[in-house]
C-alpha cells in the first residue's frame, strides 16, 4: 500500500518520458510517479528507490527523492513563508509549501515566524500542519524531577494551563496553579520538572524551588512599592486572587517575599498596607 506522508522503498516498474512509476513490488496496479528531475541515473525497470509521497499542487499522489523535516505524526520546527485567506505556508524542505489551515493554529502567525507543528492527513486526503500537538509529542523524555527544560509554548487553557513542547518532541504542561503572569502561546519557556507522571508526560514549573525563589520574589516586591510610592494598598493577607492578580505569585510565594523583606528591615506592615522602609 502506498502511504501518503511517509518514506517508502519502492520498485520502479515502468519509465515515461516524464519520470518512473513507482510500486511497492512488480504487478502492482497502484503506482505512483516520480518526476524525471528526481530519478537516480542509473534506475532502471527492477530499481529500489526511497521516496517521500505526498500530493502536488493538483492533489495527484506523487513521490520525492527530497527529504521534508517530517513526516507523517512527527513534530518539527517549521518558518511560515506567507500567509494567506484560508491560513498559513509552512517551509518544509519540498517545492510544494505545507498549509497550516486557520482551525489548527493555536495563534495568529506571520511570516517568519518558526514553531513546532506535527504533520496529519485531513479529510480530504492532504497532507497539513497543526500547531495542536498534544496527541502528537512523545512521553519517552530523558528528563527527572528537578532538571530544567527549555520548550515552546504552544497552547494556553484557563483550565488546565499552558501546554508545552519540551525540546519541540515531549509532552509537558505548566499546570494552572504554576501559572504566573500571563502566558502566551508561542513563546519560548526554560522550566524546572516538577514530576514525571506515570505515563511519562512532564509537569513544569516557570519558577525555582521555594527557598530559591525568595529573593527575586523579594525583589519583585520590592519594586512593585517603588512603582506604587513606596506603599502597597493590601497586605500579605489579602486574598489569593487579588495576590495573584497584582503581584503574579501565590499568596504563600507573596507571603514568604514579604517575611524576607521583613526580616531584613526593609518593609513594614500596617493593617491595610505594607510600606516601604
């Protein structure tokens, strides 16, 4: 059977002017063309040769002697080279751009910008890019609790929080509670392993460990006083979402922040505000 989106060793079993039909043994009445710029000098009827299939600007079955960046299911990174009404053209090695239809793009993309995609077959048989790559990134990471990690970011979710490409190959995500700030799809992240699940998929965290974090938390602290003249109207026991919503942390992260500075002389804390010493 010959698969769209795959490399094959093929047969050539007959030559035209225009190229050589390739099958996968002789008799077979599935054939596919091989242009004549692409075939070896020395084919001939009998000859093996490994092609990469996909369709041509027509949607005719045709095969490659080039190599794409991937094929089908596997993720790589990708530069779009224009954009257009009913989505994007993705660089991938061959004459023929790959489409990134508008449904499978996480954000809007520009021309020149790069981010992982995997490669599937749609309903109408042709081969495109999605930038949706969950049911495509692999749980077989080298990676351990505590190690760091660098991915792209590649879809944010309220619920669940922002999906990640580690390495643009393994599965991981910033859990929500991990979240600080806002993020953004189509960044870059470097990340600390948080756990391994079972099932090999990676959560991340943006931060360090707790007692590592203290003093750039601090430090954050610190200048939201200096941009607020020195008093913060809230303090350590405001509610989490307030925290969170001002300062970016927990509120234990904002607590031990506010302890640290304390300790060291440099804030105190009235019963609706914490100013700057």
């Amino acid at each position: 059977m010959l698969e769209l989106g795959k490399v094959q060793e093929l047969i050539v079993v007959k030559k035209v002017d225009f190229g050589v039909y390739l099958a996968q043994q002789e008799g077979d009445t599935e054939k596919v063309l091989l242009p004549a710029r692409q075939v070896p000098h020395d084919a001939g009827i009998g000859s093996r040769i490994e092609v990469f299939l996909y369709k041509d600007s027509k949607d005719r079955l045709i095969s490659t002697t080039a190599r794409p960046r991937l094929t089908l299911g596997e993720v790589a990174e990708l530069a779009v080279v224009q954009t257009g009404k009913l989505g994007a053209f993705l660089d991938w090695g061959l004459e023929k751009d790959l489409f990134l239809p508008f449904r499978e793009q996480t954000r809007q993309v520009r021309e020149g910008d790069r981010f992982p995609v995997a490669l599937y077959v749609d309903k109408s048989g042709r081969l495109c890019a999605t930038m949706k790559l969950y049911p495509y990134l692999r749980t077989d990471s080298p990676y351990h609790k505590d190690d760091r990690v660098s991915g792209f970011l590649y879809e944010v979710s309220k619920q669940f929080g922002g999906f990640v490409a580690v390495d643009g190959i393994y599965s991981a995500l910033i859990p929500a509670r991990e979240v600080c700030g806002v993020l953004k799809a189509g960044t870059r992240v470097e990340a600390r392993v948080t756990r391994v699940h079972e099932d090999g998929k990676l959560d991340l965290s943006l931060r360090e460990k707790a007692w590592m974090q203290i003093p750039a938390d601090a430090q954050k602290v610190t200048e939201a006083l200096s941009a607020c003249g020195g008093e913060l109207p809230f303090t350590d026991k405001a509610s989490p979402e307030l925290i969170r919503e001002k300062m970016g942390m927990s509120k234990n992260e904002f607590k031990r922040a506010v302890g640290h500075l304390l300790k060291e002389g440099k804030v105190r804390i009235t019963e609706s505000s914490i100013v700057q010493l």
